[in-house]
C-alpha cells in the first residue's frame, strides 16, 4: 500500500515539475503577475495533495507500525513528529 502512495507522490511530483518549469517561462516572458501567481497557488495546491499522499502512508504505516509495537519511546516518538507536523502546518 505505501508503495502505490510513493509512485502516486512521485507521479505528482513530476507533473509539479513541469508546472514549475512553466511558471519559469512566464515569468522570463514578461507574462501578467496574476496569471504568475494563480500558477504558483496550483503549485502550492498540488504539493499539498503530495504532502497529504505521503503523510497517509506514514499514518498507515509507521504510525500503526509505532503504536502496535512494544516500544514506548518509539511510540512517542512517532506521535510527537505527528504533532509537529501538524504545528508547522497550522502556523500562519
């Protein structure tokens, strides 16, 4: 399952790519800022979603992997960087 989530996250990753490459060539061709800047939001979106892919394939398999496990620092460990994350994505 986290296999199929990596090659969805690498697949998104690549079309991000060329999304940025063309957002390149607006900006060397002079192209108007809000048009820039409506891509550059796509881009953002679009790597949100592969943070999203990615996250769930830590939560369905590290994460479960942590909590079932015998090891309580691992345990906490684990849940602390989900905390993070979730701190670092909330700040405005």
């Amino acid at each position: 399952m986290v296999k199929v989530k990596n090659q969805d996250a690498l697949a998104r990753l690549k079309t991000i790519e060329g999304h940025i490459r063309g957002i390149e060539k607006m900006i060397e061709n002079g192209e108007y800022c809000i048009d820039v800047i409506r891509q550059i939001q796509a881009v953002q979106s679009a790597l949100n979603k592969v943070s999203i892919t990615v996250l769930d394939g830590h939560l369905n398999s590290c994460l479960v992997t942590a909590i079932r496990g015998d090891d309580v620092k691992e345990r906490e460990r684990v849940l602390n960087e989900i905390a993070e994350i979730y701190e670092t994505a909330t700040k405005v």
